[in-house]
C-alpha cells in the first residue's frame, strides 16, 4: 500500500478517471474511525473498500486526484 496515497485518500482528496466513471474516496464519516472504508464507485456498481485495498486499487487503476461530479475536489 502507498502511504501517501492512503495519506490523500484520508485527507478527502477523490481520485478518479472521469472518462471511465471510476473514482475512489473516503466518505467524511470514516475519518478518525480505526479501520475506515473507502468507496469505489463506477457506472455499475458502488462497493466499500479498506483503505489498503482502496490504495492498491488507485495505484493498479492509475487513478488521479479529479473533481467528483457530486462532491467536487474532496469527499469532506
């Protein structure tokens, strides 16, 4: 897992790939929590991840941070 992309995610930045739909954040109530979930959410489905899974899914995807076409520049 990448620490600073486990940093990003916790600190509400959303990385996605608007021209696939794909995008993965940390939703505001999973800050302080001790093992927070992630959100991976596409066209098809939206499913909860860890955070590690969450960061080896951005990475694998080569997601960038983006603007969500619901919460903007940051999940909080």
């Amino acid at each position: 897992m990448s620490q600073i992309t486990a940093s990003h995610l916790q600190a509400g930045i959303i990385f996605g790939d608007r021209l696939a739909g794909e995008y993965v954040y940390m939703p505001a109530g999973e800050v302080g929590v001790s093992e927070p979930l992630c959100v991976f959410e596409n066209s098809k489905e939206r499913r909860d991840l860890s955070l590690a899974a969450a960061a080896a899914l951005v990475q694998k995807l080569s997601l960038r941070p983006v603007r969500h076409p619901r919460f903007g520049l940051r999940s909080y």
